[in-house]
C-alpha cells in the first residue's frame, strides 16, 4: 500500500513470465527429427531449442548474431553424423521462434528449470566451433561429446575419388564429404603444394576416411603426417608422436 488517495503501484516480471510461457510452448511442441529436411523448414530466426537423445533432453540452446534457428540446427545435425555409437535416427528437436527478443539470458534459466531432466551435451564440447591449429594438442575431458560419441573414419563414405588426379584434389572432396574436422596444410586457400603436386589414382570402390589418408599420405614427400583425433582428421608436414587423444593414421 502507498498511502497515497488514487494511487498505486505495480511491477511485471517480464522475465520471469517470459521463462514461463516458453516453457509450457516448449512442453507442449512434438519433437522432430534431427535431420536436413526437417531443420530446412525452420526459419533463419532468432529463438531457443531443444534437443533430444531416445526423447531424453540432451542440449538446450539459443541463436546468436551470426546464426539463426536453422543454421544452429543444421550444424548439430551434421555433428551427429559419423559418430561411434550415435545413431542420428535417436536424436530429435524442437525450436521456437521469439519475435520479441529481450536480453534476457533464456538459455541459462532454460537449462536450470531443465536441470532435473539433464542436459548432458551442454557445456560438454557439443556446440563448439573448431578451435583451430592452436587446440590440437588440447586434452578432451571424458565427458564430453566427442570422448563419448568419437568421430567414425572407418565408415564408408559415399565419394567417388577415382577421377581425382592429386592428392590435393583428393582432400578437398574429403573434406567436402566429412560432416567432422579435417585441416590439412595449405597455402593461401589452396592445398599446400606438395598436396597439389602429388599424383594418385584411386580405386572407384567406397572408401573410408582412413584409407584414403593412408593411400594419400604414402605418396607425398617425406615428413608429412595424417593423425586421427577422437574429433577430427588432420593431415600436416610433421612427425608428432604426443598429441593427446590421437592416433597416427599415416606417415609418408
């Protein structure tokens, strides 16, 4: 009460009425698959989602300035391919548009009132962009998502590499074909020299990403080398034996 005749007071708690009628839209919105089709119906918007693993909520996230809904959507699901132990069939979404977005931070105080539901992909490498030269010989802690769902090399990819006549042409398709990192050496914006002068023939016949590392590496100069992290491929002129996580695939 204010005391004063004909006058009062009263204060909306826009945040907290914002958080709660997102949630009961969230609740109520049928999850969909995780997969092209279905995020290329999404708008280019700002929002939050949600994502699901055999319909347990796994990751909660929002847009930013440089993605909106669909390109957020269309990167986790090509994060989920190619993974050790992760069917892309078992991990579903939903999203929501918000026209009027406040700065409120709704992906923090969407993932406490979640917490009992578990989010266990946040904070736990999924979102993350790659880092770059400067991070591969940082350790992954063993609770994250690439620890726990490693990149497959060993699935047979879907490219035909027979008509490639370099090695450079060949890891440019690789590239291309990986829905995961892989860097290589290059100059400027081109494969680096030795990848570009390096003929190679290879079979028609599905390959994976392994082998066609080892039948690349072999054939270039001495002192290049194609190492598998539990993340990413990269291929550089090097002899490293002491990276964290990683395996040596080829050496030339």
């Amino acid at each position: 009460m204010t005391g004063i005749a004909g006058y009062t007071e009263f204060e909306f708690d826009l945040p907290d009425a914002l958080l709660n009628h997102l949630i009961k839209v969230l609740d109520a919105l049928e999850p969909a698959a995780l997969h092209t089709n279905a995020v290329s119906e999404v708008p280019e918007a700002q929002g939050v989602y949600q994502l699901f693993l055999d319909d347990q909520l796994v990751y909660i996230g929002k847009t930013d300035a440089e993605a909106g809904l669909r390109k957020r959507l269309d990167r986790h699901a090509l994060k989920i391919q190619h993974r050790v132990g992760l069917d892309p069939a078992r991990v579903s979404f939903r999203a929501v548009r918000i026209f009027v977005f406040t700065a409120i931070d709704l992906e923090t105080q969407l993932i406490q009132h979640y917490a009992k539901d578990g989010t266990a992909w946040n904070n736990r490498g999924f979102g993350a962009n790659d880092p770059g030269r400067r991070r591969d010989r940082t350790r992954i802690r063993t609770v994250n998502f690439d620890a726990r769902y490693p990149v497959d090399i060993e699935r047979p990819l879907d490219v035909d590499f027979s008509n490639a006549s370099t090695v450079g042409e060949v890891v440019i398709r690789l590239k291309q074909a990986l829905p995961y990192t892989f860097r290589y050496e290059t100059q400027g914006r081109r494969p680096a020299t030795d990848l570009m002068t390096t003929p190679i023939s290879l079979s028609p016949a599905p390959m994976s990403a392994r082998q066609v590392l080892e039948a690349a590496t072999v054939l270039l100069p001495k002192g290049w080398q194609a190492t598998s992290f539990l993340h990413q491929l990269i291929l550089y002129p090097e002899t490293v034996d002491d990276y964290p996580d990683a395996t040596v695939i080829a050496r030339s």
